[in-house]
C-alpha cells in the first residue's frame, strides 16, 4: 500500500475529529445508533463527547505517526502489509472503545483491542519470547475482559438499559444497589488487566517483545489507557462511593511505586520505558480514585500529557536503536552528535516526563500535588506515595531521554548512524506538541481538557490551567522532587546492580499457574479419563442408578404395596429358568457354557412371552436366539477363552455395584406395576385392525402399517449392520469384491 | 405441505438404498450423496419458511390419526437443526471427496454416512418416544460402522470403548420408554405431555425423568458421561469426527431439550440444581480435559464436550433467553467447530502428523489457514463479534437473570480456559517453528486442497456472518425458544386439540 | 406373576451388568445380550401381563369381552428385539476385530487413548 | 460336515423351507409369522445348505449376492411407503386393492412392505453367516 495513502486514513480521521473540538467544547453530544441484536437488546451505537474526542485524537494522531515510522521502522520487514493491517485494525477496535454509546457495544470493541494486540505483540512470532508475551497479554486481558463482561451485564440490568446514556443518568440507582459491589469488582478486573495495574502489570513489560512502533503505539497512548477510560467513562456512576476510593489509590498508589522502582532498575530503553508506563498507569488511577474535581482535571491532563512523552520517547528508543544496534543504556551515550533531531525530541519528552518548567509535564505534576495534598483522606500519605513516585519517574526520564545522547558512546564496538525523518519526525512532534499545550495551557484546557473533565465528573468542572501559579506548597515540592530525582539518578549504578538479583513479582505467580495448570488438568484427565472402559461403565450406570435410586426413595408417597405373588408353577418354573440361565453365564468359565445359558436365558424369555399372549415376540425371540447362537459359536471360537482376571476384591466390589442395579430396576417395575392401570391405545388398535388395516394379527398391522416407520428405520438398523459386518470382515485389498 | 415433512427422511434413505444398489459406482454415489444433502439443506429451508408462515407442523405417517400412528412434527427448533443437518453433510461430503480413501468408500462411506443423517433427522422431525429410540438405534449402528472403518488399533479400542457406552445408553433409554408407556399408556410425545400433566409426580414419574434424563445425557456426552467422546473421537478421519462432533451430540442435547420441556417441565425445574451442576463441570472437565492434550484430534474432542455444558446450561436455566441462547450456541458451535475440526485435518494432511509438538511453521506459508483457523478459535472461546460470543452473551445474560453466579462465573471461567487451550494450539500449528526434525510439509494439489478447504471455509464465514449479523438467526431461535417453553402450540399441531 | 418377572428382570440387570465391567471384552458382548433381555422384559412386563390371549382379532371381526395382551408393547418389543439382534450381530464381530487386532481381549490392555495412562489403576488388580 | 445325508437332505429341504417362508410372510398379517420371521426361516435354510455344501455353493446356490437382497429389500419397503405419496397421502400410507386378491386376500402396500422385509432379512442374516464362514 502506499504509504501516502494508508498515512490518508488515521489523518483524516484526526482531522474530522480536529474539527470536531468546537462543537464538543460547547456542549454538543454526536450519537448514532443502528439495532444490531434487538432481541438481546443489543444497539452499535456510539457517542462523541468530550473523553471520546480527547482519546480519539490521541489514538489516530499517534496512529498516523507510528504509520509513518514503521514504513521506515519495518520497511525491509516481509509482513509490513500485515503490520499495517494490524495496526489500522488496532486503530478501528480502539476508537469503536472509546466511542462507543453502548455497553455491549463497548465491550466489543475492547475485546477486539485485545485481540489486535496479541497480534501486534506477536508480530515477530519467530521468537519465542513474542510468542509467550502476545499470549500472556492475550490471557490476562482476556480473562479480565471477561470479567469486565460479567460487570457490564450486571451493570445494564440494574439500570434496565444498556445504552451508556442512561446509564451515565442512573447513578444514584446504581450506587445504592445491591449488586454494587459485584459491579464495580468486576468492571475494576476488567480496568486493572487491561491497564496493568499491581497484581496484573507484569504483562507490559512483558509486551515489550513486540516492534518498537507496536509498544510506542500500545503502550504509551492506546492500548493499555483502555482501563483508565473504562474507570473514567464510569466514575460518575460507580465514583463517589468508600469502596471505589479506597480500591483505586491504594492499587493506584502501589502500581505507581512499583511501576516507577522497577524502572530505575532497568537499563533497556524500551523496559525503562514501559516500567514507567506501569506507573504512569498508577498515577492516573489513584487520581480517578480520588475522584474530586482537581483529581479528575489532573488525571485527564496526565493522561493526554503522558501519551504524548511516552509515545515520542517509545519511538526515540526504536529509533537509537534503529541507529546504534543496541537499546542498552549501559552501552550508550554521546548519540546527540549522530543524530540531533531525536536527541531533541528525546529531550523534550524527557523533560516533560520529569516535569520540568515550560512543559506540559510541570503543569500535569503541579495539578497532582494539588490533588493530592487536597485528597479526601490522608492527603499527606497520598501526596507522601505521590513524590515517591515522582522522583523515581524524575530518575527514570533521564535515564531514557538524557543518558543515551549526552556525554561521550560507552560501548566503542557500536557504530552510531543518522536516521532518516521518517524516524526523527514522528517522536519529534508529540515533544514539541508537549511544549505547545506547556505555552498556550489555557486554551488546551478548555477545549480539549474541560469537555473530558466533565464527561468524568459528571458535571461541568471550570478548567483553568496555566504554567505559573506562582510560589506555592505545589511548587515546592516539585523542586524538591527534582532533586531527589537528580539523586537518585546519581545512584542508578547501585539500583542497576541491585537488578542482578531477580526480585519476586506477580509474575512469578502467574508461571506458575501457567505451568500448574496443564499438570492439573492432567492430572485430572487421567484420573477421570484413564482410557478403561469398565471404569466408564462404572461411572456412567452406577451415576445413573444411584441417581433413580435416589429419587426413587424420595419422590415416593407410602410404603410399596408388594403385587402379590401370583401365577402358577410353570410359570415359576421359567422364571427360575431363566435367573438359573444369567446366574450361570455370569459364573462359568467356559465359552461354550456361557453361550449355552444365553440361549437358556433367551429361550426362557421366549417363553414367558408364549405364556403371556404374545406368540409373535416368541417366535421371533426363537429365531433370533437360535441364530444368535449360531453368530456367537462362529465368532466365540476364534477368540481366547475366559481365564479369571480381575481379583477377589474387584470381583466383590463389581457384585454389589450389580446387585444394586439389578435391585433398583426391580423396585422400579414394582412401583410402576403397582400403579393404577391407565387406558392405553391398544383398544383403538384393536378396533381399527381388521376394518382399517385389513389385518387380525394386530401385532403385524401395527409393525407393516400403524408403526410402520418404526419397522422401516429397524430394517434399516439391521441393513447397516450387515453392511457393517461386511465392512469389517471384508478383507483389505485395492481389487473390490462384487458384494 | 405436509409431505414436505417426510421429505428429510425419504431423501437420505433413498440415497443410501441407491448407494447399496450401485454398490461399486463410487463416482456415482459421491454425487448422490451431494445432491442428497443438497436437497435436504433445500427442503429444511422450506420447511423452515413454511413453519415461519404457518406455525408448528405435524404430519402423520401412514395416515394414521395421532396418537396412534406415528407423528413428524417440525417446529422452528427442529427446522433449524435439520437446516443444520443438511449444511453439515453436504460440507462434510464435499471434504470427504478430498479425504476419503478409496478403501473407505469401498466399505460403504457414501450410503453409511446418508443413514447416519437419516438417524439424525429422524430424532429432529419425530414426535414419538418409541420412534425417537429407533432413529437413535439408525443413527448410532451408522455411527459404530463408520467409526470402525479402517480397522487401526486406536480405531478399534476407540470403537469399543464407544459402542459399549452407547449401547448402555440405549438400554436405559428402552427401559424409560418402556416404564413410560407402562406408566402413562402412550408413546406420542404431545399426548404424554397432556397425560403427565393429569397425573401426580410422585412414585415413578420422576424416576422415568432421572432414567430418560441419563440416558440423553450420555448421548450428549454430558458429565459424568461423556467418556465415550473423547475416547474415540480422534480416532476415525477428520471427516467423520467432524459430522460426529457437530451432530450426535447435539441429538443428544436436542432431544434433551425436547423432552424436558414438553414432558417433563416439571421435573426440569426439581432438578434444576442437579442440570446446572452437569453444565458446570461439563464445560469445566471438558476444558481441563483439552489443555491436558499433546494431540490436536483429542484436544478438539475434548473441546466439544466442554461446549456441550454450555448448551445444557439453557435447558437448566428454562428461561426463553436461555433457551433461545443454548439454540444460538448450538448452532454456531456446529458451524465453528466443524470449520476447527476440518481445517486442522487440512493442516495434519500437509503435515503428515497431528501431535502439537511435532506440528509448527504454518503461518509464513499458508496465512490463509491460520486465518481459517483462527476465526472459528476464537468464535468458539466467544470472542466477539463472532457467532460464540452472542451465544455466551445470552446465556450469560440469562444466567445473571437467573442469579446463578456460580454458573456463569463457570461458564466464564471456562471461556478463559477455552481461550487459553485453543490460542495454545493455534501458535503451536501455526507461529511457532516447525521443529528441525520434522516431515517437510506436503503441497497438496489444488482441487484437493480445494475440497478440503471450501467446506472450512464456508462454515468459518457462517460463524462470522452470525456473528456480525445475529439478529436474523437469533430471532428464529428466539421463536423455537417461545415455542419450546409453549407446548400449547405444539400439542394442538400434533392433536388437534388444546389441553 | 409381576412381582416375579420384576426379580428376574433385576437379576439379568445384575447379571448383565457384572458382565459388562469384566475385562475381558468377550464377556462384555454377553453382558449387554443379557441387558437387551433384560430391557425387553421390562417393557413386556410395565405393559401388563394378560394370560393366553394374543392380541388377534377372531375371524369373525368380533371382539370379544375377554381381555386380551396389549399389542402395543409386543410390537415395541418386536423391534426392540430385531434391533438388538442386528447391534448384537455387528458388536460381535467388531469385538472379533478388536481382538485380532489388539492381540488381547484385555480392556485393560486397550488404553492407547491416555498415552500417560500409568496413573491409576495400576496398584489395582493384577 | 461332508455328511452325505445332510447333504441330500437338505437339497430336498431347501425348497420346503422357502415355501414355508413364504407362507409365514404372506399369513402373518393375519396369524402369527410376517416378513421378519419368513426371512429368518430362508437365512436358516441357506445356512443349514451351506454348512452341508460349503460357503462357495451355498452363495452359488442364493444366485443373488446377500448385499443386494439387502439393498432390494429396502428399496421396495421405501417405494411400498413411496407409493400412496403419488397419490397425495402421506408417506406410507396403507393403499389396498379394491377386490380381494386370489390366496393373499387383500393385496396392498403393506404386504409389499413385509415383502421388502422378508428380503432384506434373508439379505442380511445370510451377508453375515456368508461373510464368518468365509472367515473361518
């Protein structure tokens, strides 16, 4: 495809949704709606407002960029079509998220986001390590997807709707329902996987496999924000409440410190970064935790900020090591020589990261204090957690943006090279766009920022930003939290040796569930499925006696009335026959023995139908027990005899087990003999024999005419059958018989 | 009209005596059974439209009134699975043109595979218990042959194993119906519904329910019953596992669902818990089942007993969401897992084998493929917007409704599971290696690997069309769903009275 | 006469059934003859015995007042028969195959489906 | 099993026996006996032939392969039900002769349908018996 024209697309959507930004900021709501499942009351239906079109933006504006960079990233790459396939379907499934009116269709969408990514992140699936981080995406996302599908069920049938317009005007209804709770747990699965949130972070940096264009994209302004809108696009709703604050800074706050300690720790460029991402991720948690105004006006700011660094310091990454041949910031250095532009652009995002005066970082930092140190509930704690993590992110920024292109190349063997633009200009101009907002604040926030704010609040909230607020607490701390950045910039030698010894984290936790989970399945298969089949037949009659027995005893009314013993002694005399017949072929250990107490058996019956006014069952029962015998000596001498085989125990065992079938069935025909007789259909058979069906023998009529498709599906039984014997015995040659 | 009914019954038998007749024109039955299942997909249409138009159908075979003679009923349930039936077979046929060997056909493939589809449409159209007996018994020795055909070690174990089950199933099953007419006086499925109403629930009433209920059960492969699928189902070729997969146990879930919403409504609501449960541990062991497999035929056989616990689900349930979404599942796992079962039998053809760890490298040369067999992964592990993610959707829903949270947190949990087994298995055929000391793939002819990859193909597309357009067939099994739940409207079709 | 035929249809349940989990397949095939007896039995005896007189019609056409054996579970049982004898048949001479080809008549032998099967069943039974 | 008398004997049965076949075919509508027992009654005779004559003669002496006896039998059990559908009613759907029919009494669909029973019986015990004793 032509780069222009696939660029054409992620740019015209920016530019639609560029000019979109007016009508937004003044309050317009664009919605559209098709049925798609009306019977589930299913609509595909999307909204634009204010968080939509902040997202929206971020989405195709950084699309178009990473398009552009990898048609220089990847362009030797053989599957550069299929990136930029990926990479659109990615786009399309992100927007549909963020857009959507509907929470089924949200929820969609989401999941398509995260099937997008397994093939993203598995984009080089040559290597194993792609492979196990698309699929531990893949896996945790999924499960928290399904989750998040749990919740948004539960949430859509508490409000009665799961159009999210409603929804957004029920939350009263919904915080004081009695499945709150559940609600919110299970939407918060979902937001936490999906956003990498502490215990489920350790599949980001685990994603960093993918191609840097894949992680700058993902992994700075997409993917992993999805959780973050989530919280966002349903705090008016399920904010406000004790549970959700206190659930949302201390996961936030954790996954802010460790996100940001496992940082300094790394010297790759691209982990660096994604460490930082983790806890980027936290920070803006914890502030939608908070949920007050300031809070909701920081997290939105943060999140625009951070996507612009984090994206322009992603591709610089690539870029360097596009350039050098190494991302390993041990090895690098002086690289601002060699190539200028992405030093700048590095330094930008950098300085944006650590929060430094002009750029919109400072801004984003100076709001946080202020939510922080104005937080509902120990503030200073939170704004204690805060400065940590701020300090940490200071060190961090100048390990990725300032270390590789400052000072003089460590590792001589690396041969340095320019980049060509399509390289630099992309993380260039989210830098530079950083220090734009960092110059003209107010207007940012006001026609991006307070539409978003809003839409999150609930309400309108005045958004007034500006890059000085001259002397406060807010700006102290920030100096303060420069220097301590600076200082343990100063220590990252220590931190990175610390880094030898591996440190636990949930991830261990989940290789072990995944290593533990195929042991246990088989485990478990091979004890229920352990390929012997009188086990099976155990398992599958004893279940089902004991089943009918069991109803048996309850669903009865009274005590059995025993019919009584009746009828007259030969008849008696068969019946002996006959359990005489089966005790013996139970019994014997010979073949020709055991055929001849079948026949015993079969006879028997014969008999009794003799006896009971039934000569045609007789009949036919002696012809097929005499061919039957005639079958089984045929067959029976080719095979082994019976030798004993199974132990006393076994055998024991097998007996009760078979006495109790055989005992249930018997108490079975006694209830039902015992109940009153109900008029059958004989009588009209009867009647209809002769007049209707030109026939006396109404067994035969109901065979050839009455039942006459019941014969017809036997005879085909039978057909089948020999053509089944047919096709066993036939012998196997390539010349075909002529039957 | 009403002959239409016969319709589905007389063209597979026709086809299979035409068969034997012309016993050694193999080219001659290839293209009857293709016109056969051809014409049934066509007549299950009509008859579909026909009951849209006109409500619930009955015909009475041999002219005889009801409940004397034997009744065919087609309601939008019946026609839908009968629609299904006949997509099934004709994709299954074409596949076999390509698959089957000329020993296979010399055995009687082509008319054995028509009586197999005779049986199965018989247990869909018949409104009879007895009648139901002797198209499973039609179904089942059609199954057995088919099953054995080759005569390798692990076919005949895996047949044996397979026929000893089924025939204790059929045992019980004559027993029930036996017990059942000793009970009530009657066989025809509408009039015992009326008669069961009449009586009281206490002595053996329920007992029959608990006999017939196991013995559906172990039909449908449900837990703890289902051994006898994943013992042999990797054992035949890839197309016969493909029709067995998608159809004999969904007989067995069909007439689950027939039986215990018509006869025996009450019962289905006593034993609710006990429904559930099975659907649990179903899908659960299922699962477990799958990700314990080294073997893709065994790992796919146990993913068909692990779905069947979510059909059983909506019968649990008995709501007409449930209902609607179990038909829904149904449907779309026939389509998404025959189109898993026939491409990875194209992969194990280029192969030379079906162990995973032996398997690999697929995805460079044949993205199309992976793509074929992708799309039905993920629609069965109910990633949207395929056709498995509505089908969850609403037996999830139903389940909420329901306030069964165990259930669905089950059901859930065990699409996670689903997802993690099957994504497993598409990157071990597909990202991962070939392992060096593997065969190297064999190119297969084009018209082969076209009909072999045409049927995949078709019913991968149906899965995503249902998927991206559900309304349609979802409303249908809406409608079979209200009907089922209504047995007014059945019993006066097949009666001609209400009760 | 109901009461009795009811022990003995529990006793070829019982007696079937305990052939059926041997391990030898061979005693199987007689297990499940005994189980089809058994079934047809059933049916014969839940739909009422009458002495003596089979369900013909005289053939004068008249009907007499006398009762006679329902026909509708004689026709049941007619092709619940025909049906066993053609599974009977076929599960004969598969077992026949099945031994040719296994060497064995063991079931135990013939766990080729669980390759890890030396789990359970191994401390059991030999 | 070279017994000369069986061998004779059963030459003299044989068509003793398919006569009674017939007969218990073409009565059984009316007494006890009917397609199912009749075909069984010819399996025995040919099996008794073959075990006198050897398995190669008794398939000489059924002329038919047992297959198609099978494959006949069913053909015209399904075209007796095909019939009544040509006159508008449905699948097998009794059709009678007006007048009765010399021997049989009244001749109809359903005689034809016991007769497809009869064959396709006969058919299949013999395909099997055929087919072990080949084996053997």
């Amino acid at each position: 495809m032509l780069p222009a024209l696939l660029l054409s697309i992620p740019l015209g959507l920016f530019a639609w949704f560029a000019l979109q930004i007016g009508p937004v900021a003044t309050g317009q709501l664009l919605q559209v709606s098709v049925p798609w499942l009306p019977s589930l009351g299913v609509a595909l239906s999307f909204r634009l407002d204010g968080l939509g079109l902040l997202f929206a933006l971020l989405i195709t504006g950084i699309g178009a960029l990473v398009l552009l960079y990898a048609s220089s990233y990847l362009h030797d790459h053989p599957h550069l079509k299929r990136f930029n396939g990926f990479i659109l379907a990615f786009m399309a499934a992100m927007l549909g998220t963020v857009l959507a009116g509907d929470l089924i269709t949200l929820f969609i969408f989401w999941e398509l986001t995260g099937l997008c990514s397994f093939l993203l992140i598995g984009f080089d699936y040559q290597q194993e390590a792609s492979r196990r981080a698309a699929f531990q995406a893949l896996l945790v996302t999924g499960a928290g997807g399904l989750a998040l599908l749990a919740g948004i069920i539960l949430l859509g049938q508490s409000v009665g709707s799961s159009d999210l317009t409603t929804i957004l005007n029920s939350g009263d209804l919904l915080r004081s329902h009695s499945l709150y709770l559940p609600i919110l747990i299970l939407m918060l699965a979902g937001a936490f996987t999906k956003s990498a949130q502490f215990p489920f972070h350790f599949w980001l940096p685990g994603a960093m496999a993918a191609p840097t264009p894949v992680s700058a994209y993902l992994h700075s302004a997409t993917m992993v924000k999805l959780g973050i809108f989530l919280m966002a696009r349903f705090s008016p709703v399920l904010g406000g409440t004790d549970s959700w604050l206190i659930c949302l800074t201390s996961v936030g706050g954790l996954t802010l410190l460790l996100g940001a300690a496992k940082a300094i720790q790394r010297t790759d460029l691209k982990q660096i970064l994604a460490w930082t991402t983790v806890s980027a991720l936290g920070m803006l948690t914890l502030l939608l935790g908070l949920g007050t105004p300031l809070a909701t006006t920081a997290a939105m700011l943060l999140l625009a900020v951070h996507a612009l660094y984090k994206s322009s310091l992603f591709l610089t990454a690539g870029a360097v090591d596009h350039g050098s041949g190494t991302r390993d910031i041990r090895r690098l250095g002086g690289l601002g020589r060699t190539m200028p532009q992405v030093a700048l652009a590095a330094g930008l995002a950098a300085l944006s990261m650590a929060g430094m005066l002009p750029l919109a970082g400072f801004i984003a930092k100076e709001l946080f204090y202020e939510a922080t140190l104005h937080a509902p509930y120990s503030p200073w704690l939170i704004t204690a957690v805060a400065f940590l993590g701020n300090s940490l992110t200071v060190a961090a920024a100048l390990l990725a943006g300032y270390l590789p292109f400052y000072g003089t190349l460590k590792d001589t063997e690396l041969h340095p090279h320019q980049v060509d633009l399509r390289l630099w200009l992309p993380p260039l101009l989210p830098a530079l766009l950083g220090l734009l907002i960092g110059f003209f604040p107010a207007a940012f926030g006001r026609l991006l920022l307070a539409p978003a704010v809003a839409q999150v609040a609930g309400k309108p909230v005045p958004v007034e930003l500006a890059l000085w607020h001259g002397f406060n607490p807010m700006l102290l701390i920030s100096v303060v939290t420069l220097g301590a950045g600076l200082a343990l910039f100063s220590l990252r030698n220590h931190f990175q040796m610390q880094r030898q010894s591996p440190g636990w984290d949930t991830e261990q936790l989940y290789d072990l569930l995944l290593a533990g989970l195929p042991r246990f399945a088989d485990m478990i298969t091979s004890y229920l499925q352990n390929g012997r089949l009188r086990y099976y037949l155990m398992i599958v009659t004893g279940t089902a006696v004991a089943l009918m027995a069991a109803t048996l005893f309850t669903s009865s009314t009274g005590t059995l009335q025993l019919p009584r013993p009746d009828g007259s002694l030969h008849e008696w005399l068969t019946a002996v026959i006959i359990l005489a017949g089966a005790l013996m072929a139970t019994l014997t250990d010979s073949r020709l023995a055991a055929v001849a107490a079948l026949g015993v058996v079969g006879y028997g019956v014969a008999l009794i139908y003799i006896l009971f006014g039934a000569p045609d069952l007789a009949m036919t029962q002696f012809c097929i027990e005499t061919l039957s015998i005639i079958l089984f000596v045929l067959v029976l001498h080719k095979l082994p005899r019976f030798t004993l085989l199974s132990s006393t125990r076994s055998r024991l065992r097998d007996m009760v087990i078979a006495l109790g079938v055989g005992s249930v069935m018997t108490m079975l025909v006694w209830r039902a003999v015992s109940q009153p007789l109900i008029p059958s259909l004989s009588t009209w058979f009867m009647e209809q024999s002769l007049p209707a069906g030109h026939g006396r023998n109404v067994v035969n009529v109901i065979l050839v005419d009455f039942r006459a498709l019941d014969t017809l599906g036997e005879i085909t039984v039978l057909a089948v059958a020999a053509l089944g014997v047919y096709a066993m015995l036939k012998p196997r040659s390539g010349k075909e018989g002529t039957d | 009209m009403k002959n239409l009914l016969f319709l589905p019954l007389i063209i597979p038998l026709a086809t299979a005596v035409l068969g034997l007749l012309a016993w050694n024109q193999r080219k001659f039955q290839r293209i009857a059974g293709i016109c056969s299942t051809a014409l049934l997909s066509v007549t299950a249409v009509l008859l579909l439209l026909e009951v849209q138009q006109h409500g619930i159908l009955s015909a009475q075979a041999g002219n005889w009134p009801a409940p004397f003679g034997i009744t065919l009923v087609a309601d939008t349930f019946s026609a839908l699975m009968l629609l299904a039936t006949g997509l099934m077979g004709l994709c299954v046929t074409v596949y076999s043109l390509a698959d089957a060997d000329s020993d296979q056909e010399a055995r009687g493939y082509h008319p054995l595979l028509q009586v197999l589809l005779l049986g199965i449409c018989g247990s869909f159209l018949t409104g009879d218990l007895f009648n139901l007996y002797v198209w499973f018994e039609v179904m089942l020795i059609a199954s057995f042959v088919l099953l054995a055909l080759g005569g390798k070690r692990e076919q005949m174990e895996g047949a044996i194993k397979y026929v000893a089950l089924n025939l204790i199933a059929s045992a019980l099953l004559l027993a029930g119906i036996g017990l059942l007419y000793g009970v009530t006086g009657t066989l025809n499925m509408a009039h015992l519904a009326i008669r069961l109403q009449e009586m009281p629930h206490t002595g053996t009433i329920p007992v029959i329910a608990v006999l017939l209920f196991c013995a559906f059960s172990i039909k449908a492969a449900v837990f703890p019953f289902y051994f006898w699928l994943p013992a042999s189902y990797h054992t035949p070729p890839i197309a016969v596992i493909t029709i067995f997969s998608a159809l004999l146990s969904k007989v067995g879930i069909y007439v689950l669902i027939r039986v215990f919403t018509l006869i025996f409504p009450q019962e289905t609501i006593t034993g609710q818990p006990l429904i559930l449960g099975a659907a649990g541990l179903t899908m659960l062991f299922g699962a477990l089942g799958a990700i314990a497999q080294p073997e893709l035929r065994r790992l796919l056989s146990f993913c068909v007993v692990s779905q069947i616990g979510y059909l059983l689900m909506g019968l649990g349930l008995m709501t007409p969401l449930a209902l609607a979404g179990s038909i829904f599942f149904m449907l779309h796992i026939m389509a998404a897992k025959s189109a898993l079962f026939l491409t990875s039998g194209v992969v194990a053809r280029m192969s030379g084998t079906t162990m995973l760890k032996e398997l690999g490298g697929l995805y460079k040369r044949y993205p199309l493929l992976a793509v074929l067999f992708l799309v039905p992964a993920l629609s069965v592990a109910g990633i949207p917007p395929l056709s498995g993610f509505w089908g969850k959707l609403a037996l999830v829903q139903a389940g909420l409704q329901s306030e069964q949270y165990l259930l669905v947190a089950m059901a859930l949990g065990v699409s996670v599971l689903t997802l993690y087994y099957l994504v497993t298995a598409w990157i071990a055929l597909f990202w991962k290696n070939q392992p060096a000391d593997a065969e190297k793939l064999h190119h297969l002819p084009a018209v082969r690997r076209g009909q072999m990859i045409v049927p995949a193909l078709l019913l991968a597309l149906v899965s995503l069309v249902a998927g991206l357009l559900p309304e349609p067939l979802f409303r249908l099994c809406h409608i079979a769903s209200e009907q089922l739940l209504n047995n007014d409207a059945y019993i006066k079709a097949v009666l001609g009275v209400t009760q | 006469m109901e009461s009795m035929l009811a022990v003995v249809i529990g006793g070829l349940y019982a007696a079937g059934m305990y052939l059926m989990v041997r391990r030898s397949i061979v005693k199987m095939i007689f297990g499940l003859a005994l189980l089809g007896n058994a079934a047809n039995l059933l049916i014969f005896t839940v739909g009422r015995l009458t002495r003596g007189r089979p369900p013909h019609v005289p053939a004068d056409g008249v009907l007499s007042a006398l009762p006679v054996a329902d026909p509708v579970p004689q026709a049941l049982i007619l092709t619940a028969i025909v049906i066993g004898f053609g599974v009977q048949a076929f599960a004969l001479v598969l077992i026949k195959r099945v031994y040719q080809t296994v060497g064995s008549d063991d079931q135990d032998v013939m766990v080729t489906e669980n390759q890890g099967q030396e789990k359970l069943g191994q401390e059991e039974e030999r | 099993m070279h017994s000369l008398i069986l061998a004779t004997a059963i030459r003299l049965l044989l068509p003793l026996m398919l006569l009674f076949s017939l007969f218990l075919l073409l009565r059984g509508h009316n007494e006890p006996g009917g397609g199912f027992v009749g075909g069984l009654v010819v399996a025995a005779a040919f099996a008794l032939y073959t075990l006198a004559h050897g398995e190669k003669e008794g398939r000489r002496m059924l002329r038919v392969a047992p297959l198609q006896l099978v494959a006949s039998g069913l053909l015209i059990a399904l075209t007796s039900g095909l019939l009544p559908l040509l006159a508008g009613l449905p699948f097998l759907t009794a059709l009678w002769s007006a007048v009765p029919a010399p021997v049989i009494g009244h001749a109809g669909t359903p005689l034809l349908f016991d007769l497809g029973v009869y064959l396709l019986v006969a058919g299949m015990s013999l395909l099997i018996i055929f087919t072990l004793m080949e084996e053997n």
